[in-house]
C-alpha cells in the first residue's frame, strides 16, 4: 500500500522491474539524470547481471505522476538485512533522480518508511554527490573521489597549460609510431560486438601483464559491459574512443555520455606497446574530441591516479551514508 507524507506517496517496487521501466523512462525525460549512471538502461542490466535478494525500488509520486525515483534492493549481507542501491560496486555515479521542486517532502517520505518498515538493518549507499538530498538522514562519510576537467578554453591553449613532462611524453610516442605506420583515431557511437570484445580482452591482457586481476575481471563484470554497451548507444550515451597503430589496436577508451560532458569509465591498453605510451596520446585525442564537439566536461570518475590530475583534473568530493535501524 502506498504511504503518503505532505502529499506525497510510496510505491515500493519489490518484482518485474521491467514493467516499470517504461513510466520511469518518461519521468528521466521530465527530469533527465546527471549521469547515464542513473538510467534504466544502466541500473537494470546491472540488477540483471548482478542483483540479489529482491528489490526495493521507491517510486514517489505527487498527483499521480513520478516525483522521483530511489532504486534499491534488500539482501542478506554479513548477517543482517542490507538495502543496497541498485548500481553499486561499479558505477560511479548513484545519486537517485528526484525531481527538484519535492525533494523535501521526498526525503521526509523516505525517512518516515524506513523508521517504519522492519525488514532491513542497514542501509549502505555509496558514490553519492557531496549535495546528496539523502544526507538529511545522517551524517555520512567521505566516498572516494571523482575528478573533472572543465573544458573552457580552446583545445591547443589546454594542451599548451598541461605540464612539460606530459607533453615530451605526447612527443616522443607520436615519433616512435611513425616506425610502425602512424597512428589513428576513432571516436565510435554505436561499437560492433567484436570492437567491445576487444576492449574486454585487452583490459584483461593489460592487468594480467602487471600480476593483477583487473576490473572486469575483479567484478565478472564482460557480460554486463556487452549486453549494456548496445542498450547505452541506442541512446547516445556512448563513446569508444579507439587508436590504431599501423592497423591495430593500441589502446581503448569506453566513455559515457550526456550533453554536456563525457565520462571516461574504462581504459585498456595493448600490453605490447606498454613502453610507448600510447594511452597518453589517446587521451589527447579523445578530449580533443571532447573539446571539438561542445562538451563541457570531462569526468574521470573515481580513483585519484595521477596521470587525471596531470591532465588538469579538480577532485570531485563524494559521501556514503550508512544508515542503523535502532
């Protein structure tokens, strides 16, 4: 039954999130998401690749439309009753859409359900916005970073302010390429199967040269990357940033996307050319193309690896709020 609070209901999702996913469509149209993080197409792969126990997804409405959307799932973790949001572990981006005229009475709705519904123990969201609404029902922690470059002057006056180092660096793998042919670049919106399946074996190839697992690996997360991918790019939410060298590839780039701004989510490299440095070059290509087609960001993610940083990256904080019943 749904339960309203200062005019507001709950719905609580609990099966066929697929039914769903068409209203929730229309509201992400009504109120678009910061980051294809927070859409259908993303959250629930994920929950088809990787969820468990059952769901939990708060729908709030206000005059029978949707005024915001909290997707999370209730499962057995470390002996207690866990809502989780759905996404978690490996997106980077978790905040829930709300609509921004009600997301006061949203937030005392949510605090009322949880203070009246016995079935969790804990609630443990993470990667969400310094600004996160849902700090209003506790303290919460620091998250690890993201970090953004803002794209506000023109690409060669950014590339001149980058540090001495990189740019001998983009100097040097430039002459050494020419030996094997040249390089060349390719910005793909709609990536074939096999482009996606060699962007998975060579980020493998690459952590298994270094003694390590990898993210993919790590998080068995090769199927979730080609069932997503094509679902991303029907939307233009997508690019593959590919360098070829002498015909093969070097190096790969997967970003998300939105109108203002490009998400650099997963980068592999040809372990083969590891001492040329080809991932600085494409780098350079890819916010280039960044810079050329109007976005006006460029978002690392998480992690604070300092080749982000070199490039002219600001951190962006992030919170995760842990929640007790008492």
């Amino acid at each position: 039954m749904p339960a309203s609070t200062a005019s507001l209901a709950l719905d609580v999702i609990s099966a066929r999130l697929a039914d769903f996913e068409p209203e929730w469509q229309r509201f992400l149209q009504r109120i678009p998401p910061p980051t294809p993080f927070q859409t259908p197409e993303w959250l629930l792969t994920w929950w088809s690749c990787f969820g468990s126990g059952e769901p939990h997804v708060l729908v709030f409405r206000h005059d029978a439309g949707i005024a915001g959307v909290m997707p999370c799932f209730l499962h057995p973790w470390n002996g207690r009753r866990q809502l989780t949001l759905i996404g978690a572990g490996i997106s980077d981006c978790l905040d829930p859409v709300f609509d921004p005229a009600h997301v006061s009475g949203i937030v005392d709705a949510l605090g009322c359900h949880l203070s009246q519904t016995p079935g969790w123990d804990i609630c443990d969201w993470q990667d969400l916005s310094a600004e996160t609404p849902l700090q209003a029902l506790g303290a919460g922690s620091p998250d690890t970073p993201c970090s953004e470059i803002v794209l506000n002057t023109p690409f060669e006056a950014f590339l001149q302010s980058r540090p001495a180092e990189l740019k001998r660096n983009l100097r040097q793998c430039k002459n050494r390429s020419r030996a094997f042919g040249g390089l060349e670049f390719e910005a793909v919106s709609r990536p074939a199967a096999d482009l996606l399946a060699a962007l998975i074996d060579l980020h493998g190839a690459r952590w298994r040269e270094a003694g390590q697992s990898g993210t993919i690996t790590a998080n068995g997360s090769a199927e979730f990357l080609l069932d997503v991918c094509p679902k991303l790019a029907g939307r233009d939410m997508l690019r593959l940033f590919v360098l070829r060298l002498g015909g093969r590839i070097a190096a790969m780039l997967l970003a998300l996307r939105n109108q203002s701004t490009l998400f650099s989510y997963l980068p592999a490299f040809d372990p083969a050319y590891k001492k040329y440095g080809f991932g600085h070059v494409l780098h350079e290509h890819a916010l280039r193309y960044a810079h050329e087609n109007g976005y006006r960001a460029w978002n690392f993610l998480r992690g604070e690896e300092p080749y982000k940083f070199n490039w002219g990256a600001q951190p962006i904080p992030k919170r995760r709020l842990v929640l007790r019943r008492s």
